[in-house]
C-alpha cells in the first residue's frame, strides 16, 4: 500500500456467476502513536466498486515490528469477472499499512 493516500490495488478475476468464494488477506500494522505509523492500519475492500468490509488491523502494541491480523470474507460471484480492490483506509499522518498473503479460493459446491 502506499502510505498517505487512499490509493491501493486491484484487479479483476474471472469468476463463475452465482458462486461463493472465499477472499483472505492479512494487514499489517505497526504501533507508535507519538511517531510515523499510528495505532492501526486500516484496508478497505471492495468488490465491483462497492465497500464491503473495512479491515481494521490495531494489534502490536509494546512490540517492535509489524504484526499479521487475517482476515477472510465470503463473497458471491454477480457475473463472470469480479473487480476486487484494496483500499489505504489510514489517516494521511500514517507512514505503514501493511497488505499481503490476498488469496480468493471458490468454495464447494453447497458452501456460502
């Protein structure tokens, strides 16, 4: 992610229409309020231009290096691409929102 702005990155995959699938990422954050990197670091999801979850990553206090939450979301398939973008939530003074491991899995069939 690029710090101190609202920019981010995306893509769009082909899909099946009516399918689930399983998206997962980890933000990272690192704690130092008095400094550069803030309290949390947040990631804002989107899928086909639409907000459909705000991550919000505020662990690592006390530790000195950038610390994983994962997050995982269900999301269902409207047509045979699906845009999914992710988002710098972070305040402008905010040096480091981390983004990694995104990974999207279609679910068995039966499974939401």
């Amino acid at each position: 992610m690029v710090p101190n702005t609202a920019t981010g990155i995306a893509q769009t995959v082909a899909t099946t229409p009516g399918a689930f699938y399983t998206l997962s990422f980890f933000v990272g954050n690192v704690v130092d309020p008095r400094g550069a990197f803030g309290a949390s670091s947040t990631v804002r999801v989107k899928v086909n231009g639409k907000l459909v979850l705000t991550a919000k990553n505020s662990m690592g206090a006390g530790v000195s290096k950038q610390v994983w939450q994962k997050f995982t979301m269900t999301i269902k398939a409207t047509g045979p691409q699906t845009a999914i973008s992710f988002i710098n939530g972070d305040k402008s003074n905010d040096e480091a929102c981390g983004l990694d491991a995104v990974s999207l899995t279609l679910n068995p069939p039966g499974v939401e």
